[in-house]
C-alpha cells in the first residue's frame, strides 16, 4: 500500500467515534450519507451553474470535501473487513480490466 494510504488508513483510527458492536452497520450508513452529500453539491452545481465562476469553485471545494469524508468511511469499513483500500481498488481494477478485455464495461449487473 502507499505510504499516504497507509498513513491515512490507520489516521482514521483516530478520529474514529463509534459503538463497535455496530461499526459495519454505522460505517454503510455514514458512507451512504456523505455519498448522498456528493450527489446534493453536484446537484446544486447543475441547477446554478449561471451564478459565475466563483460560486462554482466554491460548489466544486463542497464535492471535494465531501469525497474525503467518503473516503474516510470507506478507509474505515475496509479497516473494520481487515483490508485496506489499496485492497479493494487492486480488486476493482482487476474486475475492470477483465471487463474491458471481455468488452462488457458496457452493460448492468455485478456478474458480466
């Protein structure tokens, strides 16, 4: 794993505030949340995209910030599942890369 993945990963410990005997169930829920928080400040770009540049960069830093907190949670279930992010992207790219070679990128459904 990346030194910054790794440092960050095991960062999150430490901030992390939650009833343990729940921590899977609070961590999906809290990583749905801030996902949804991405997808508001996306949408608030769309419906005011003619307030100028300066509220759009300032729309652009909320998605940003957000997308840590997603990737905090994210850190913190793959902590919880014993793996690391860089794990699971490791595992997703492989996933991807079959599918393009197989040409089903395109297409619905997790078994393509």
């Amino acid at each position: 794993m990346s030194n910054k993945m790794k440092e960050y990963q095991e960062f999150t410990r430490t901030t992390a505030i939650y009833p343990k005997d729940k921590a899977l169930e609070y961590l999906t829920l809290g990583l749905c949340s801030e996902s949804g928080e991405v997808a508001a400040a996306q949408k608030r770009r769309i419906r005011d995209t003619n307030l100028g540049s300066e509220a759009d960069e300032k729309l652009k830093q909320q998605i940003l910030a957000e997308l840590g907190d997603v990737v905090w949670y994210a850190c913190r279930i793959c902590d919880e599942l014993d793996t690391t992010l860089e794990q699971v992207m490791d595992a997703n790219e492989a996933k991807l890369k079959d599918r393009q070679t197989r040409r089903v990128l395109k297409g619905s459904g997790d078994n393509r």
